[in-house]
C-alpha cells in the first residue's frame, strides 16, 4: 500500500511539469530513438530505448517527446516506490502513510524532478529506479537468499542497460552485505549461479544493439555496431576515452561545490541533518544494506563531480550525474526520519505510563 501510493504521489505531482517538447540537451535524440527504434549514442542505452518506444507507441495522447517524459516520470514514481519498501524494511513499525509520504519525498529530489520533466532524462531515472530495487534486494538478501540475489542480479544486468555510469559507483561498498548475508545461507553456489544467470539475462538487451545495427533508421544507428569490435566501441564508451584521460583542472572542483551549494539548496538544513541521522541509525542498528549505499552515495557524488572534463561555463551537463547520489541522500533522509519517528513514538510510550499513573 505506502509504495503504490508513493508512486501515485510523485506520479500526480509530476505529470503537469512535464515538458512538452525537446528543452534542451539530448532530448531530441532521445525521443528520435525511441520512435524509430534507433540506437542512441554510446553507450547505447537499450534499456531505456526500449521501454521508452513502449510509451511513445502506447501512449495515446501527446508528443512523442511528452510520451518519452511520461516515461520518465513512471521511472521516477517507480523508484519512489521502491524507496517507501526499503524503509519499511528498516522501520517496520512505522505507519504506511508515512512510509508512503517519505517513499515520495526521496523520489523527489532536486535532481531527480529535473531529470523525470525530460526526454533525455528517461536514461538516469531509469538507471536510478534500478538503483531503488537493488537497494531493496540487498536489503531482504537474508530472508531468502536465492530469490533477493536473482532478483538483485537481475535489476543489476538491467540497470547496466541503462546509464551505467551512474550506477556502477554507488555499489562499491553493496557487496559487502550481500556476502554477509550468503555466508550465513545455505546452497551457496546455487544462490550465486542463480544471480549470475539472472544478470546475464538483463545484459542480453545489448544484443538489441547488433540485431538492430542493420535495420535502424539511419539518422538513429550510432556507430552502426554490427561487429563486436562497433559494438565494445559503443558499449565502453571509447568515443570519450581522449576527453577523460585529459587533467580535470578547476573543473572538477568547482563541480563538487556546485553539487554541495544543490543539495544544501534543495535537501536544505533539515534534509542534511536527518541523511545524517539515516547514516548514524544505519550505522547504529547494524542496517549494513543501509550504510553500504550511504558509502555508495558519497562515492557516487565523488565520481560524478572528478569524471567530466568540462569549462566553468558548462558544469550544468554534469548535473544530471548526480542523479544517483540526490536518490540515495534523499533515502538516507527519509530513513533518519523514520528512525526519529520511532525512536519519539517510544519515548511517549515510556512516558505514558508514568503520565497516568501521576494523575
């Protein structure tokens, strides 16, 4: 119940800020490959490709652009979603309105509002949803091993569909509860084979890449990867490899104090305080899952911040970098919120008691 309402809840506030057309950036390409079908530049994006083309042949009513941003916000409501089932998780006892309400607020975040109003924006809220159900698979890994590892490796070979670059760092310190939660299981390799087999299985939208090389509308067939050296081409992004191997100079300083004026701005005193109370119950009620995607955010806004070559002028395309990072800060808020709930819910009811019994 709190996670459908929480979709429900970002979806109705979303849906009358989306944009009717191509803003900016990539957008136009974006919706262009999901109406022909193409192959979007590197590294390709065949998850959002698909799913998006879904939406623009589906949908009814509106652009082909506004359809593509439809999709994006059903992406954002989702990780809403699995944000409101991640802290029931780590506060049973908290009542589903709230769940629901806290679910809604960490899929709202400055960035992710951003990106859920935009064509392009469909391959980082995409990505992030992802990000939201490998949260809740690592946080359920200890009930039942082989069914949360096989859905976990399943979100995971899809989110490398996605834009993987914003995923990938925030999982450094992940496997670190999951092994924890196999060492105590039993049918080890069985758990593990069955997470590898459920991954290669969401890897496998990449051969829509190749099949689709030959037959794709040729202003939307990016490298035209029909031999598997076009395809790791694509893939591994090597048409970026001369920009990244330059020096970062000032700008990736001044990223990362851009990114801390955004998320002082848009989490504000209060968000800052309770992602930090989310840390320290996370730390102190040995929720590892927890406090493994803490380590993961802070990696995440790291990365996002020391990857781009850009001038000062043009720091707002790294923006959307961040989008993993504002998730999981805006998780970690919502958490320490629920966790402050609980712990004022259990203070009055000590205090009840002795309230009576004064009277």
């Amino acid at each position: 119940m709190a996670s459908a309402l929480a979709w429900l809840t970002v979806w109705i506030l979303g849906l009358p800020t989306l944009a009717p057309g191509y803003p900016h950036g990539d957008s136009g390409e974006t919706a262009g490959v999901a109406l022909h079908l193409g192959i979007a530049h590197p590294p390709g994006y065949p998850l959002p490709t698909l799913l998006s083309a879904l939406f623009v042949r589906g949908v009814p009513v509106g652009t082909v652009a506004w359809r593509v941003s439809l999709f994006s916000l059903a992406c954002a409501a989702a990780a809403a979603a699995f944000a409101a089932a991640a802290i029931r998780r780590r506060e049973p006892g908290a009542p589903w309105p709230a769940r629901a309400f806290l679910g809604a607020c960490a899929g709202l975040t400055l960035e992710s509002w951003n990106q859920m109003t935009l064509p392009k924006g469909c391959v980082y809220t995409a990505s992030v949803a992802l990000l939201a159900a490998l949260v809740v698979c690592v946080a359920r890994a200890a009930e039942r091993p082989p069914r949360w590892y096989a859905l976990g490796g399943l979100a995971g070979g899809l989110a490398a569909g996605g834009h993987y670059m914003v995923v990938l760092p925030c999982l450094v310190a992940a496997p670190l509860p999951l092994w924890g939660a196999l060492r105590r299981s039993e049918g080890r390799a069985r758990t593990v084979a069955l997470a590898a087999a459920a991954a290669a299985l969401g890897l496998s939208l990449y051969l829509y890449l190749p099949l689709r090389a030959g037959s794709a509308h040729p202003a939307f067939r990016w490298a035209e990867p029909s031999t598997s050296r076009r395809l790791a081409w694509l893939v591994l992004r090597q048409q970026y490899f001369s920009i990244e191997s330059q020096s970062r100079g000032e700008g990736g300083r001044l990223l990362l104090g851009r990114a801390a004026d955004r998320f002082a701005a848009g989490l504000g005193a209060p968000g800052l305080v309770l992602a930090a109370a989310g840390i320290a119950g996370a730390v102190l009620g040995r929720a590892w899952w927890l406090a493994a995607f803490g380590v993961g955010g802070v990696v995440g806004i790291l990365a996002a911040a020391l990857y781009p070559k850009l001038e000062p002028d043009a720091l707002w395309v790294a923006d959307p970098f961040f989008s993993s990072g504002w998730f999981l800060a805006g998780l970690l808020a919502a958490s320490g919120a629920a966790s402050l709930w609980r712990l004022r819910a259990r203070a009055a009811r000590a205090a009840g008691p002795r309230g009576g019994g004064g009277r």
